[in-house]
C-alpha cells in the first residue's frame, strides 16, 4: 500500500503558528462592574437632581455632578476598574441627556433659555 500523497500547504503559512494573530485585552471589563457603574452613576444623579426644585436648579445640580462623576470616572479609567468607569460614564451621560433635553423643550415652549 502506498501512503497518502502530501498536499502542500498554502502559500503563507508556515508549520507550527497560528493563521492569523490573536489579539486579547489584557484588561477585560466585566459585566458585573459595568451593572455596578450604571447604578452608582443613576443613584449619583438621582441624589443631586432631587436637591433641585423647579427646572433650572435641577439642570444646574445635574451639569454640576455630572462633572464629578466623570472626574471620577477618569480616575478610575487610570487606577480603578475601567468596568465601573464605564458604567459611571454611561449612566452619567444619559441622565445629562435627559436633563439638557428637558432644558431643550422648555426653550422652544417658552422662548426663554431657563439656565439663566
């Protein structure tokens, strides 16, 4: 019996490597520290919007720990877990967005910016 004839192998590949190169994160986020980051940043901006009694003291309280949060979550990008950092961003971002689009509708309504 004769063996197999040896099929040679494409051009580019070479024995004993991978085809192509693996990339892997070398600090991976999970999804438990981004649920934790998310309900910090909402429990964050929930607490300084509630100080707030009409539109205005309301914008300003959460433009002001808006940028607390995301000091914060700068530091912890650089120190902490990028994970709970990013939670904090996002949380962050989408309670400004609702709290400048508020501030948006009662512009066109009223004709009168009401942060000032």
């Amino acid at each position: 019996m004769h063996p197999a004839p040896q099929v040679p192998p494409p051009p580019g590949y070479y024995a004993g490597l991978p085809p192509r190169p693996v990339y892997r994160e070398p600090h991976p986020i999970g999804v438990g520290p981004v649920l934790s980051g998310l309900a910090a940043g909402a429990l964050w901006l929930l607490l300084f919007g509630s100080l707030g009694h009409d539109l205005a003291s309301y914008a300003w309280w959460t433009i002001l720990a808006a940028a607390a949060a995301w000091l914060v979550a700068l530091v912890l990008t650089l120190v902490g877990d990028r994970g709970v950092a990013l939670g904090v961003a996002c949380a962050t971002g989408l309670g400004l967005s609702v709290a400048l689009g508020l501030v948006a509708y009662r512009w066109v309504e009223t004709f009168n910016f009401p942060l000032w």
